[in-house]
C-alpha cells in the first residue's frame, strides 16, 4: 500500500532534488499537452467545416443540367423546369424547400462609372435554403416574386459601393431594370463566387427574371432535406425525379455538401491519429527519461535504501517509495500539461473570429492525465524493483 509514509518520503526525495526532478517531467508535461491539444484542434476543426457547410446552407442539395458535349447546343426541353422544382417538392417527402436561380451577368452604372454585376433571379424560399442574413430593410418575400414587383436585394459589398447612407427605398438602374431597393444581404459564410452569389449581386424575383431573359428553366434547382441523415435519399430522389421527367440521355448533376463534409472529417481523422501518435512517442521518451533517472538515483541513493531496509522497512516499501516518485513526477507533469493545454485556447480566444469557438474535451484530459500517470508507473517499476531488490549489507558495504 502506498502510506501516507510512502508519499511524504517520496515527496522529500524529490524536493531535495528540484532541478532533477522538473527536467524529468519536462516530456511528460509536452506529451500530456499535446494530447489534449490535439484533440481539441481536431474537434475545433470538425466543428468549424461543419458550421461553414451550414452556413452556406443546411442539408442542402442542388442540381443542375449538365451539357455532356461541349459542341453540343442546349435542349430547351432537358434545362430544369419550374415544373421539375414542384415535382421534387410534392415527389420527395424528406425535402422541406425548394427553390431555384437563374442569373445573368449585366451592368450597373455607380457614379458615373459602369460595373459589372451579377443579376440573380430566385423563386420563393432561397433566402431560407441559402442562408443568407437580412443586414438592413427585408429580403424578397412570396408576393414580390409572384407580381413581378421591381423590387431587388443587393449584396453588402455592392451596397458599400452606392453613394446612399441607406440604400434601401432608394432607386437604381440595372441594364433595363429600374429597380427599388428593399434590403442589403450577405451570405453567412462566404462562397468567394463558387454560386450564383458573387461579391457584387442583385436579387430580382424570377418571374421579372424571365420576362427579361424570355428563358423560364432554372440553372439551379436547390432542395432542402428535413435531417442530414435525409441527405443521401434526396440526392438520389432527385436525380430520379429529374431524369423521369426529361428525355433518356440528358444528364444532370445533383450534388450535396456531405461529400465535403465526409473528406474534411477523413482528413481530421488521419491528422487526429499522426499527431496523437507523436504525443504517444512523446510520452514514450519521457517514460524513458523518467526510467533513466531514477536507475540513477537508485545508484546514487544506495545508502539511503540500505540505512532504511536495516531499521526495519520492507522491500514492498521501498519499491512502492520509487514507484510513488514516478507516479508524483508523472501526475505532476500531467497536470502542468493539461493546466497549459487548457489554458492556451483561453487566451488565444479573443484575438480568434467569433465564428470560431475553441471547445476543450473533458475526456482528452481524463485521458492525458491517466496516459501520463500509467507512463510513470509502467516506466518507474524497473527503477523501483531494482532499489526493492537491494541488500542492506552490500547496499551499505557499497556505500
């Protein structure tokens, strides 16, 4: 049993030796931090792809029609129909919202000088599909779009760019459109132009969209499943319904984020294990290092073990002495590790962006701390067998 006796022996053994003491738990303290902090940046990580994938738009599925010839030229009757959009809404009970876009590329004069922007027709329910955040006046709602109202959305950026205070209520003129505006938006997480959403966008409602264009498809069909587990089905489900409803041979990509999501997690995981691995070897060589010392001093302390076997203490005693200085330098180191893991994200937090919250798992310090403390046992019983393994009169007689 470690006694009370036991501990306070220890503890002396390694007071009087301080410097000694602290180089050797110097690798337990790395090996225990960086467990904990591996596992914190891996779940940071995790969380903040899986907020971004949300941000642009949860369980989210689009499609599109795919010209397989590039010489080929575009069947008006295979492009996606608002038809096709009520038929994945009616079709596929796990999709909650459809919506769809058709952009076009104009100009727009601002003081004087003319810019390129991007003009976005929607139909109903894209701002909850998309995402997108409202900063001043109202997005498009349903009776917009379903009178055609001259009414648009413009894009922050774009917004930033108008010799208006407060763009809303004011008019402007876009190609052929006089347009009043109702609302300045942005997206939640950045798409840097991968969508129909650009820096410098103007949202029109669809129909005022096609009676400009005299186009009534989609370039994009979006859908929203009701749960992620949802979003495989409708990926699949809306593949179908498009592809029954358009001539054999017509090809359309359907894609959802959960492919991104898979590859990042993937990613995570494998940098997750090398670098848990590293902390693992670190520990190893500090358990080597803790096992090297203390041979030492058994060496050096040969007088003390046999003056305290001759008064009458028992060789269980004395090795569980040498095991209780591994496990203090050990736990010890442990507990400054995880002190330091813990506390860096803490500080790092306020210089960080608000979108990314550094969590600290409780089970990656129960686990550092355990790792460490059994690295000291394991490695401090050969020390502490052999000092149990001494004999008083030859330890003396050495001495």
């Amino acid at each position: 049993m470690l006694t009370s006796e036991t501990w306070t022996v220890a503890f002396d053994a390694l007071r009087a030796s301080k410097v000694k003491a602290f180089l050797t738990m110097l690798g337990v303290i790395i090996g225990s931090a960086c467990i904990v902090l591996v596992v914190t940046v891996a779940l940071t990580g995790q969380r903040y792809i899986l907020g971004v994938i949300e941000g642009i738009g949860a369980n989210l599925v689009y499609a599109y029609y795919v010209v397989a010839n590039p010489q080929q030229t575009r069947a008006l009757g295979d492009e996606i129909s608002l038809a096709d959009m009520e038929a994945v809404r009616e079709n596929i009970p796990e999709v909650v919202a459809v919506s769809g876009t058709y952009d076009v590329a104009m100009s727009m004069s601002i003081s004087g000088t003319e810019r390129p922007v991007n003009v976005v027709g929607v139909t109903a329910g894209f701002q909850q599909i998309r995402n997108l955040e409202v900063l001043r006046g109202r997005f498009l709602d349903r009776m917009d779009i379903q009178q055609r109202s001259k009414a648009c959305v413009i894009s922050k950026d774009l917004a930033a760019l108008l010799p208006y205070d407060d763009p809303v209520g004011q008019q402007i003129k876009i190609g052929d459109f006089n347009l009043t505006v109702l609302g300045v938006f942005r997206e939640r997480i950045s798409t840097f132009g991968q969508s129909e959403i650009t820096s410098e966008s103007v949202i029109i409602p669809f129909p005022l969209m096609s009676s400009y264009t005299g186009q009534d498809f989609l370039k994009i069909l979006y859908a929203q499943a009701d749960k992620p587990d949802d979003v495989g089905r409708v990926t699949d489900q809306v593949r179908k319904v498009l592809e029954s409803r358009h001539r054999r041979g017509a090809t359309y990509s359907v894609q959802n984020l959960a492919s991104l999501l898979d590859a990042a997690r993937t990613i995570a995981h494998t940098l997750t294990m090398v670098l848990l691995v590293t902390a693992f070897i670190a520990l190893a060589i500090s358990g080597v290092g803790i096992m090297n010392i203390m041979l030492v001093t058994v060496t050096e302390r040969t007088r003390e073990i046999g003056i305290r076997m001759a008064v009458g203490a028992r060789r269980r005693e004395i090795q569980y002495q040498f095991l209780a200085e591994a496990l203090m330098i050990s736990g010890t180191g442990a507990i400054i590790g995880i002190a330091g893991a813990v506390s860096l994200p803490i500080f790092l937090q306020p210089f960080l962006p608000p979108s990314l919250h550094i969590a600290v798992s409780p089970l990656s310090v129960v686990v550092s701390f355990l790792t460490s403390s059994l690295t000291g046992v394991v490695f401090g019983y050969i020390p502490a067998n052999r000092a149990a393994s001494q004999q008083p009169t030859e330890s003396l007689h050495r001495e």
